[in-house]
C-alpha cells in the first residue's frame, strides 16, 4: 500500500448513504450523454404499446364429454371465446357479412368483432383489428363447435 494511504471498512448504510449524496454529481455528469441510466430512465417514460397473442389447446378447456369444463370466472369467459371463434373460422358456408365474436381483450373501441382464418395446418388463427390481440387455436378439430 503506498504510503499516506489508508484503509476504511464501511458498513453498507455508509455505502449507500455516500452513494446518495454522490448520485445527483453523477447524474450531472451524465446529461447530455448517453448511457444505460438514461436509456433506461427514458424508457420508464415512454408508453410501450403491446399486444398480446394466446396460444390455446381447446382440449385444455372441455371435459371427457367434450363440454366446456370452466364453469364460470375468466377461464369460462376465455372458453366461450375460443369456441364461438371455432364456429367461426370452421363454417365455411357462414356469409362474410355475418360479424365474428367480439373481442375479450383490451378493447375500447366499442369491442369489435373478431377475424379468424383456418390455416394450413392444425391451428386456426384470430386477431382483433382494434386492440390487436391475437392468438391461435389448436386441437379444434372434431369438438362440438367445428363446422368444417
């Protein structure tokens, strides 16, 4: 150790009461530039839009007879969703005018109706022009509500 220097133990208060009356000389020392402090304090200030996709098994949602198992609360509410979105996207003699289901999600636009599509393969997809949700159904093939 060289000399005139010395050592000093401090307890974590210490630490983080000097770190507080150091932080607005860092924090002025910062302006102007840009660091990951920044970055992140901007990002806090920001409105970050999302939207939000659903990948369900309908099976996951009937019972051995093939009903829809929940019998109330949001898992009901998300079943009978799903369901009339398999009627939907399976009736393939329905009449384009004929509105979809409405929307579940974060609608604020007078909860619209809802496109779906078959797909290729096994899912069938569904999607909110409003709010944006999403999502895909699995495992719709042969329950009470395919109309295929």
């Amino acid at each position: 150790m060289p000399s005139g220097a010395s050592t000093r133990v401090t307890s974590g208060a210490e630490r983080s009461s000097a770190m507080a009356i150091d932080a607005p000389r860092r924090a002025s020392a910062v302006r102007g530039g840009t660091n990951a402090v920044e970055a992140g304090a901007a990002l806090c200030t920001r409105r970050i839009v999302t939207h939000v996709t659903y990948v369900i098994d309908l099976t996951h949602y009937l019972d051995a007879r093939g009903a829809i198992a929940p019998e109330r609360g949001p898992a009901r509410k998300l079943a009978d969703f799903v369901t009339a979105v398999v009627v939907q996207a399976s009736d393939l003699e329905r009449a384009d005018s004929v509105p979809g289901p409405l929307c579940f999600g974060r609608c604020t636009q007078d909860r619209p109706a809802v496109e779906a599509a078959l797909t290729e393969d096994d899912p069938m997809i569904w999607r909110c022009t409003a709010c944006r949700t999403e999502g895909q159904v699995s495992h719709w093939q042969g329950t009470f509500w395919d109309l295929s």
